[in-house]
C-alpha cells in the first residue's frame, strides 16, 4: 500500500500536514470517527474522519 496515497485518505497520528489553506497541522488523536488536530498556531480542533479529504492534506513539516 501507498503510505502518502493511505494518510491522504486516513488522518495518520503524529502526521504532520498542510491543508488546503496552506495552514500546518499535526493529527493528536483519532479515537472512532474523530481526529483531533492541533494547528502551528495552536489551535485545536476535531474532524471527522470522513471529512479529512475536504482538507485536501498533505505531508508536511512545521
């Protein structure tokens, strides 16, 4: 399997990204349908899983 094609799919935790703002974001937690996301400017918020496409990620480093 294709890792970079699964976490586009699937929030990855430890997964650092950008999303399609061009905003840096790191996947704290995913625990059933919800992943918790902390931004570089600290702020932290939930998704879920379903919807980590619509933030079209991709990998990244702060």
């Amino acid at each position: 399997m294709n890792v970079e094609r699964h976490s586009k799919q699937h929030p990855v935790v430890g997964g650092i990204y950008r999303d399609k703002s061009g905003s840096s974001l790191v996947v704290v937690n995913v625990v059933g349908d919800k992943a918790l996301l902390e931004y570089a400017n600290g702020t932290i918020t939930t998704i879920d899983v379903n919807n980590w496409p619509l933030l079209h990620p991709q990998s990244a480093a702060f």
